[in-house]
C-alpha cells in the first residue's frame, strides 16, 4: 500500500481524489506503455500483492497441500507496529482451523429427523443429542473466536486511523498492520460464505434450545448445558441468525469503534477503508495489473477484501457507500464483481445486497439498485 513512495509523491491530504496529482488518479490513468514509471507501477503491484501471498492458506481447504507461502520483506512489522501485530497475529493463526472446521461440517440432520419422526423412542432422543452437543461446542467455538476477531479489528482501527498521520500515510508506514486488516476481511467473507451454504448451523442448534429447554422442564439433567449456558445461547442464537455473521460483528465493532472515539475525525476511519476498496478495484479491473496475477486465489482474496471494506464503509459514513458523494465507485466496483464466474461471487453480492446499511436508501442510484438485483 506504498503507493506515493514508489509513485515518488508525497502523500496529499486525505485521499483528494479529485486533486490534482492525486494518488490514485495516478493509478487509474491509462497505463505508460515501457519505461521507468512502469517499473515503479511493477514495484506497486508486488508491494500491494503482499497480503494476497499469505491468503493460499485459507483458500487450500478443498483438499490437497496446503501453500504457505512467506511473507515479502515489506510486510513485516516494525518496532512501532509489534504490539498490536503480534496480538492480532495470536487471532489469525487460528483463523485456518476455524474455516477448516466449518467446511467440515456435516450437522446431525439424520439423527435430528429420526428423533423428531419417533419421539417416544429413547435411544433414538439420545442418538440425536449426543451428536448434537459436540457440534453445538464447535458452534460455540466460532461464536467465541468472532468475539477474539472483533477485538483484533478494533486495535488495527485505532493504529491505522489514529492522528496526527492521515490515512494514506497510515497505510503507507504501517503495511503490516494493512497487511492483518485485509486478512481480517478476507477470513470474514469465505467464513460467511460457508455459512450461508451450510443450513444444518442452524437446524442443529435450533434443535439444541428446544431440547436443552424440554429437558429443564422435565428436571432432566442435560451434559450439554455446561457447554453453552442460556445467556450464552441467546447470544449465538443472534449472532448465527444473520446471513453473514462474521461481516455483522465486524460491521458493528467498526460503528462502535468510531461512536466511542468522537475526537477522531470520521474521515479519518472512512478514508482508511475507501483507499483499500479503490486499490482493490484497480488491481481487479486493470488489465495490466491482473494479467500478473499468477492464480485465481489472488483475485478472490481482493474480491473478498473489497466487499468487506465496503460494508464497513457503508455502516460507518454518515451517508454510507451508494451515495453519490461517496469516495468508493461502487458501480466500478460492482462491475469487477460481475465480471467474475457467477459461482465464485454470489456470496459476495449477497453480502452486498443483505449487509449494508444505505442500498435500498432513496438517494441511492437506480443503476446501482438495478446492478445488485
């Protein structure tokens, strides 16, 4: 996210898209054919690929070797940078085996079915319970690192959005950092698409509540509470009741972050995350730039990362990201999208369509409605 450096511009202001000189102006201007300056734009392209390097993990869950490919030098953390990298980095060594488990899971559909068809048959009460407690307790274990998630977020916010350093220039000195953000996002949308094709979530922890409940009406003792307690259920009931949950506590722990920190100018956090859709949208939809990705997994990685900026921009700016005075071209950005395999996007244009705050706003454009529908 270097990108005044290797452009050799100093960064000016916050994201003045409209200016002169501006940054991505730069970037969005038809490509120099040879020379220096597309070396630099070479430069550009392996620095911002540095995060995408570190997604293969995430995207290996089908099956085969995983690739754990090493970070490039620029994205290690420095001296200013350690404390909150390394807290967030104990959150994101566990985010491969979260979505390990989730694609793994099957649910108890089978035993749920045969319980519900023979409610007078004990063995069959107790066949369904038993396979349903340890999935409840993995259930509880993706609820609980949502929460580890959301704190992770709320310190890489307050680095990157802090003063007297304007956003840009954040993104500039603290790569790393960038670099943990994007993979946030990125984790949070293939976690949420997983979950909006898994149904068997919540038919088996339905289930759980309404057995747990008949079993306390019945004084029967259940093994299973001490698992997840009632108020602990009410929470997980909530949190897996929305299409895309992980994106949800995200979308709420940026609104709060920017709520309980008044005397940081708004900008400060909208600009972050507008410069990470506007430099994910170029590096898609620019020629130049995408014929140098080397596999589709790059490319999922950025999609993944600008849908999820965008939802956060839409659910903290005051007028959100359909606007017409928003700083992200979401019709750029929802053409990117559409230009991809059907298949390999409708979780994304369904987060699109269900998470955000602004879409069905009267201001908002009757293209933009007419592209998402």
């Amino acid at each position: 996210l270097g990108c005044s450096r290797l452009l050799g511009q100093k960064p000016e202001g916050p994201l003045a898209f409209g200016g002169s000189g501006c940054l991505f102006q730069r970037l969005l201007a038809p490509l120099p054919a040879q020379g220096s300056e597309d070396k630099l734009l070479h430069q550009l392209h392996k620095e911002l690929e540095f995060s995408i390097k570190t997604s293969r993990r995430s995207h290996q869950l089908t099956g085969g070797q995983k690739q754990r490919a090493a970070l490039a030098v620029d994205a290690q953390p420095t001296e200013s940078e350690k404390e909150i990298y390394n807290q967030v980095n104990v959150v994101l060594k566990d985010a491969e085996g979260i979505l390990e488990d989730l694609q793994s899971y099957r649910g108890a559909g089978h035993e749920i079915r045969e319980a519900i068809q023979h409610p007078t048959d004990e063995k069959l009460q107790e066949k369904a319970w038993g396979a349903v407690v340890p999935l409840v307790g993995k259930l509880k274990k993706f609820y609980e690192f949502s929460q580890r998630l959301e704190a992770g977020l709320r310190g890489l916010l307050g680095a990157l959005t802090s003063t007297p350093y304007s956003p840009t220039q954040h993104l500039e000195r603290e790569q790393a950092l960038a670099k943990q953000f994007a993979e946030i996002l990125h984790f949070t949308l293939r976690f949420d698409e997983l979950k909006m094709t898994n149904p068997a979530i919540q038919n088996d922890f339905s289930y759980y509540r309404r057995t747990l409940s008949r079993m306390r009406i019945n004084n029967v003792p259940a093994e299973g509470e001490n698992e997840v307690n009632n108020e602990l259920a009410n929470r997980m009931s909530l949190f897996y009741a929305e299409a895309t949950p992980m994106l949800k506590t995200l979308s709420d722990a940026t609104t709060k972050f920017v709520s309980e920190n008044k005397n940081l100018p708004i900008e400060n956090t909208t600009d972050c995350l507008s410069t990470m859709a506007s430099v994910c949208r170029v590096m898609l939809e620019t020629p130049e730039y995408r014929s140098r990705f080397t596999n589709e997994e790059t490319v999922s990685f950025c999609l993944r990362v600008m849908v999820g900026v965008i939802i956060l921009y839409d659910h903290v700016h005051p007028v959100g990201a359909f606007a017409k005075t928003s700083k992200i071209d979401m019709k750029g950005c929802i053409k990117v999208l559409k230009d991809q395999p059907p298949n390999s996007v409708e979780g994304l244009l369904n987060a699109l369509r269900y998470t955000t705050k602004h879409l069905n706003d009267e201001t908002t454009s009757k293209q933009i409605k007419s592209m998402l529908q």
